[in-house]
C-alpha cells in the first residue's frame, strides 16, 4: 500500500519538473532559507504532492524543491514532519522516501540540537558519527516493503564516514566551529529535564533533538548514503541559566544562516 502511494507521489513530481537528483537535503528548524539560494527549477508545496502531510511547526514551510547546487541536481525539502507533531512514523518519513524514489544517492539531514557537552556553544556545529534511538518507535516497524530494502538493514555505519570525512576537511578549512558526535533522537515535543540531559550526556550522547533518526533509519533501508549536521542552537537544560524557547532556536539558527550556506552549498557542488 505505501508503496503504492509513493509511486503516485513519485509521479506527481515528475509531471511538474523532470530533474533527476542525485543528492537529497532535509533542512532543519531555522534553516529553510538554504533552499532559496540555490539554482531553483521547481517548487512543490508539500499540500499539492498527493500523500504528504503538511508541516505546523514554525520556521518549517512546507515545500519540495528540486534545482542545482553547482553542477549537482539536488531534491530539497524545506521544511520536515515531525513525530510529535501526533503523525504516524510512516508519515514524518514519507518525504525521505518519496525523494529516494526520485533517484538520490545520498541524503544529507540537518537540524537544531541542543548541546548536551559543556564545551559547546549556541552557534557551533556538530558532525553526526553515529545516533541514539530513544524516540520509543522505528520507521521499519510492521510489514518489511520488500521493493525498497532487507527487513534487518544494517546499522553499523548509519553516517557515511567518507562524506564525514570530507564535511569535516570542508569545516576545518572555512575555520568554522564544530565536533563530531553522537545524535540523540527523542519525540519530543518537550524540552528534557536536566535529569534527563545528564542521562543522555552519560549515555553517550552529544547534542539532542527531534527529528533525524527515523529518516536515517529510513535512507539506510534503502540503501542511501546519509551524512548528519547538527546547528548547536542551545546548551541543553541545566548547562546554562536560560530558559528554552523554539524562538530562540530559530535565532541562533538564523545567525549562523550565512555560514551553514556556505559550507553546505560548497559540499554539495563538489559531490
């Protein structure tokens, strides 16, 4: 039945423009504007693709955009669903596989974390080496959908380590701010607690958030590349005095806008 439904959303997209991409790029909360700079061939709101569901969180338009980024045809969605927003996993990852279907290659995923190290600052960067799963659910759960990956796909290597390799030589020459580590994927909608931010930290974790896991879950399925970026936008709960607001968020978010563009749009035009 999904599958179904994602060859009717495959072919929609295709009617309205025949761009073929071979990378894919999910933007995080505060990060959409990305999308406008680029060489822009087609924009398809999210409410016109038949089966996708619309985005309600703010600083998340909504919308499928399909150009280049140099000499690389990329499939951009600006804006992504989220769990707690009260949608089925197949829902929130629905977007991921219809751009697969599209042909991509690889999937670049970003997102706003909070830092769960004390050395990190609003602003900084993380490279993702590896996750965390505590969202209590998986995209994979029910009927395996045989046509687009193995029931127990591996998850030994979930970030690619060659494309983090280069991201990471990428940064180091712009002498942009960041670490690699490890993500941790919770459902939200809230904020953690500082008990909960000192597990995670114990755990192993990095930074943490709301999103990524379940559409990298989903691309190594189906046998996609996937490299994680993380834009610090907070110091998690009990490593700072402040009190966590979403504004804030897409603040810090659009402070390091100019930044974040510049190196995403020099990774994906060499790849």
């Amino acid at each position: 039945m999904i599958f179904e439904k994602l060859k009717e959303s495959v072919a929609y997209i295709k009617s309205v423009s025949d761009l073929k991409p071979r990378v894919g790029i999910t933007l995080g909360s505060g990060l959409s504007d990305f999308a406008e700079s680029i060489d822009i061939k087609a924009k398809i709101a999210y409410k016109d693709i038949p089966h996708f569901a619309p985005t309600s969180i703010q600083g998340h338009p909504g919308q499928l955009i399909l150009g280049h980024i140099g000499e690389t045809p990329v499939a951009i969605l600006q804006g992504r669903l989220h769990y707690y927003e009260g949608l089925k996993m197949e829902e929130v990852v629905y977007p991921t596989r219809v751009i697969a279907q599209l042909g991509i290659e690889a999937l670049v995923l970003t997102n706003a974390a909070g830092g769960l190290d004390p050395k990190m600052e609003p602003g900084d960067f993380m490279i993702i080496d590896d996750h965390i799963n505590l969202t209590g659910n998986n995209p994979l759960i029910g009927p395996n959908i045989k046509e687009l990956g193995l029931r127990f796909p591996d998850m030994s290597e979930p970030y690619d380590r060659i494309l983090n390799e280069k991201l990471s030589t990428l940064m180091k020459n712009k002498n942009v701010r960041f670490s690699q580590g490890v993500y941790c994927g919770v459902s939200g909608p809230t904020y953690e607690t500082a008990a909960e931010v000192r597990y995670l930290h114990m755990i192993g974790g990095h930074a943490v958030g709301m999103s990524t896991v379940p559409e990298t879950i989903t691309a190594k399925h189906m046998g996609l590349r996937v490299c994680g970026l993380s834009c610090i936008t907070n110091k998690a709960t009990g490593l700072s005095d402040e009190i966590l607001s979403h504004d804030d968020v897409k603040d810090v978010a659009a402070r390091v806008q100019s930044q974040f563009s510049d190196v995403l749009r020099e990774f994906i035009a060499d790849y």
